[in-house]
C-alpha cells in the first residue's frame, strides 16, 4: 500500500511511521533489540522464527551477522515478495525464508525452532490473542528452546486507562502489560523469562530517532513531518500521549525458555 492510498486519519500509527520513513518501530529502539539478541548468543547453524517479518531486512540481519538459518512469516502478499526480492539481494537465500502465513496459524508449520522472535507484535493483541499466541509460540520451539520479545511496558497501576488513550491515539488495540503481567502471560503458556530488562519509551523522542535512524533518514523523516501536515497531525497526536504517559510507559525485553 502506498502513501497515496493511506488514509492516515485511521491507519493504524506504525503505518504512519512508515509514511513518514521511519524504520525502527520498536518501543525500546535499536539499543533494546541489540540487547535481547546478545542474550541469545545465537551460534551459527540455529534456526529462529520470525513473526511479522515484514520486508525480511531483521532476519537477514541476523543471517549476515550470526549464520543462523531463518524462516520470517508475514501475512502481506506484497511485504511477502519485497522480502524475498531483498533476499535474493542480500545473497542469503540459503539461509532466509520469508513465506505468506498468518501468525495466528502457526501450526501450519510443521519445523520446530531453537528461537522465536517477535518484536512489538504482542502488544498489539487482546488478553486472549496474546495468550493463544504465546501458547503457538510455545509449541513452535525445540524443548529448552527460547523465546526472545521486545514489547511496550506500562509502568503503574493504570493499564486500562493507558490502553484507551492509545487506541484512540494509534488506532489499534495497543494493550501494553506490566512487568508482571508480561511474565505471568508467558507463564501460563509454559515459557519461563529467564532474564528481562525495561527502560523508556522513547519512540518519538527526536534524540532516539537519530540514534535509531542515523542523521540522514532522521533528517529525512523530519523533513516530511514538518512540510506534510496529515502525517505531522498523527505523529504529533501519538507523541502527545507518549508525553503524557511518558513516567508510565517504556519498553520491556526478556528471553523465555520453552519448559
């Protein structure tokens, strides 16, 4: 789907990050997603599912960086065939496969894995998707295999007035858990966290997107906020309440063990 064809009065806010050309999506940024993948200390020849895959650029990542062979599953046709042009591209296609499937029928694939990741993917599920979720994710690792999130944290007491103002603001069911919460859920689908760790949430903040998307793309992704006014009036909507909830959201990643 193309700008032209967005309606950003409605889509939901990462597709409007997208628009605006932002790349690093996740709640924690790029120094979140470095440090979930230290922990998993990934040898080469392991294999990892990749939910959401997108256009397969983090799961080619993680073929060039560590050998670890990938399958990505993406639910969109078009994300579907860019990914696997980058691919052919990058000169991985011995080591990366991204097929068209839902993550909600993981059972479709047969392979079970010694990691799965999923990056800011839970949280945009309700108390009962992310629960049958995890239980998927569950039956998708090698016993003893691990689990490896990047998800958006609430800090507090007020989870259900936090999830309001973001789905107002987002245009999607963002329900963030607590701390807590985000353990309790993986263990009642059999996934112990065996390490964690939460900071700010600093997605919109203009020093994290530098960080996350170097000068020239942050450069660019300012440029088209300050000159395009659909895209400036969402973007700045979201951050308004990511300013007020700034004390009571962040990020959460932690690894979970298959029990």
């Amino acid at each position: 789907m193309t700008q032209k064809t967005l309606n950003l009065n409605s889509v939901p806010g990462h597709q409007v990050l997208a628009a605006a050309g932002k790349k690093i999506l996740r709640p924690g940024g790029k120094a979140a997603t470095q440090q979930l993948l230290a922990w998993a200390n990934f040898k080469s020849g392991e294999t990892v599912l990749e939910l959401a895959a997108s256009f397969g650029e983090s799961a080619i990542a993680l073929a060039q960086q560590f050998g670890v062979r990938v399958v990505g599953v993406e639910k969109s046709p078009d994300s579907v065939v860019r990914a696997r042009a980058n691919i052919q591209a990058a000169g991985v296609a011995h080591l990366v496969e991204v097929i068209e499937g839902d993550i909600f029928q993981l059972d479709a694939i047969s392979e079970q894995f010694d990691y799965v990741l999923a990056e800011a993917i839970l949280t945009m599920q309700s108390p009962p998707g992310k629960a049958k979720l995890l239980r998927s994710i569950h039956d998708r690792l090698k016993p003893g295999g691990r689990f490896l999130s990047h998800e958006l944290l609430v800090i507090g007491d007020r989870e259900a007035e936090i999830h309001q103002a973001l789905a107002q603001s987002i245009r999607v069911n963002s329900t963030p858990l607590t701390e807590a919460h985000w353990i309790s859920a993986c263990d009642a689908a059999e996934l112990a966290v065996l390490q964690q760790q939460t900071g700010t949430m600093g997605l919109l903040n203009p020093t994290r997107i530098i960080a996350d998307e170097g000068w020239s793309d942050a450069a660019k992704f300012f440029w088209k906020v300050m000159t395009q006014a659909p895209l400036r009036q969402r973007i700045l909507s979201m951050r308004q309440v990511f300013q007020q909830y700034r004390s009571e959201l962040g990020y959460i990643v932690f690894v979970a063990e298959r029990r």
